[in-house]
C-alpha cells in the first residue's frame, strides 16, 4: 500500500481545516525486532509521520495496573521523560 500519497492528502485536510491527524496503530508480538519496525502495516507509516508515541504496561507491576507513555520518534522536538499512570 502507497501511504504517501494519503499522507499528502490528509496533510490538506489539516491545514485547510486546522486540525491534527492522529493515527493509532498496533504492534505486533515480536518482542525481538526493534519497535519501529514492529507496527502492523507499512514501515511507510512510521518513516512518514513526525511523532510516535507507545503505550505499555508496566510488566515489573504485579500489584497494579501500570501503565507507560513515551516517545519513540519525534522530529520536531528533543524527546522527553516516560509519563507513567493508572
């Protein structure tokens, strides 16, 4: 599948009408691979985008239900510190 020319199109959609373009993605089960390249779908998807950010659980966590936000890719700014919340 060509992303990029939907990318193009969406990127008019948001600067014609001033929203942003949010995407959620799911990874797959391969815990070996480097993340970037364990999104479902194209590696387009991730090489196009500005930023990316993940969601896990917190698997140290046994007692509760922990979970972390981080930024894998951001091309616009330096990345910043883990958010971690219930």
């Amino acid at each position: 599948m060509r992303v990029r020319p939907l990318f193009r199109h969406l990127s008019t959609i948001a600067e014609r009408t001033g929203c942003a373009i949010i995407l959620i993605g799911h990874l797959n089960k391969s815990s070996g691979s480097q993340s970037d390249y364990r999104s479902l779908g194209s590696i387009d998807i991730a090489a196009a985008v500005r930023s990316i950010l993940f969601v896990e659980k917190v698997e140290k966590e046994k007692e509760q239900d922990i979970r972390v936000v981080y930024q894998q890719k951001d091309s616009l700014a330096k990345k910043e510190n883990p958010v971690a919340f219930l």
